[in-house]
C-alpha cells in the first residue's frame, strides 16, 4: 500500500484535511536543521492534516506547532525534537531509565543517542509514541524506523515495524492489538464531521 492510499483509507476514518489546507513544513530545511529527513510517509500526513488531535486523545506532533511561551520550546524543527530532548520532561526520565540499565522502563536510548528514540506524540494516557532511528549505518533509512510505543500504565513496550502511517491507520481502525491503549476510548467525531482537531501548521511558525 503505498504512502497516498494509506492517507485517504485515514481519510475515511478520520476525515478530510482541514478546511482550506494546511501551510506545508518546508521540509528541505530538515536535513540541515536536524541533521536528518523525517520519514515520507509522516511528512506527507503532516502537509495533508498538520498537527492534530485524533479523538481528542491521540495528538500528533509536527515540526508545525507554534512554541507556548510558558514552555520555552523553540519553534519548528527544533520545536519538534524539544518533545524528545527537553531536559525535565518525559524523555529526560526515560533516558535515565536507560542510562540506570532499567531497561523494563525504557529499552532504548533517546534521540541524539544513534538509533534512539524520537517522540512524534503522545495521548492522554500519559502513553509515547517514537520512532525507533535505527537502519544501517552511515546513513539510516528514516522510511524504515519501526514505531516505539510506551504504554505507561501497562509499564510494556511494542515495537511496531511497519512505520508511521500504518501504525496509525491500524490504531483507528483497530486493527493494531493495543488499538484501545492508543486511541483510548475509540474513535469519535469531535467537531465539524471529522475525528480529530487541528492543532496547526507551519503557517503557525512563521508568524513567530
């Protein structure tokens, strides 16, 4: 199934993309601002949809959201890897984990570790989301990074190999075993015909 079929069977169960589009991320920037091209088949959702809300459970992180002043995240792509890296947040706790050998908590090191995790996002669960950065070296295929979740109340990890958009497509059409665990509650319309809320996009950036 290639990366268009898969958005528009997402389509059919979440909805359309937002009115009007979504600004694309300037996604050439990538390589030099992170070092690294995110996966196709999550830039592509990200040009179709943006950052959103699926059920007002399941939120998915794009390099597009505009940094909260209380925070200190830094806007786009750095923005984005702020979810892993921020020194006093989720993953600072499971990086520790790792370093500690508590490898229960969290088998994997964290991004910028070589073949860490990266969070693409989370749910109300307190459940994560990553891709695993693993590949060949010198240079990983990010269109082959499996999908890391950490269920938090479970304390288990599943690895997904399939990639981003598959993974997401299994979850909502609850075909995924812990379909329930990511999408919490099942899915439901939250407004305007669709299952999700937009959250924003690049253009949010750049107004910064």
């Amino acid at each position: 199934m290639d990366i268009e079929e898969m958005l528009d069977r997402l389509g059919v169960v979440i909805g359309p993309p937002p009115r009007g589009g979504v600004v694309p991320v300037p996604w050439a920037l990538g390589p030099q601002a992170l070092g690294f091209q995110l996966p196709a088949d999550y830039r592509a959702f990200a040009d179709r949809y943006g950052m959103v809300s699926i059920s007002d459970e399941l939120h998915v992180y794009t390099p597009s959201a505009a940094p909260s002043p209380k925070t200190g995240q830094p806007p786009g792509f750095e923005g984005f890897v702020h979810f892993t890296t921020e020194p006093y947040g989720y993953g600072a706790m499971l990086a520790q984990a790792y370093r500690d050998g508590d490898y229960d908590e969290c088998p994997y090191p964290l991004f910028p570790a070589e073949g860490g995790l990266l969070k693409w996002g989370n749910n109300y669960n307190s459940d994560q989301f990553f891709w695993l950065m693993r590949g060949p070296d010198p240079d990983p295929d990010p269109d082959r990074w499996p999908v890391a979740a950490k269920f938090d109340s479970m304390r288990e990890w599943d690895l997904f190999e399939d990639g981003f958009l598959e993974f997401l497509l299994a979850a909502v059409t609850e075909q995924h075993p812990y379909h329930g665990d990511v999408v919490p509650g099942g899915m439901k319309q939250v407004g305007d015909g669709r299952a999700y809320r937009p959250r924003g996009d690049w253009s949010k950036n750049l107004r910064e």
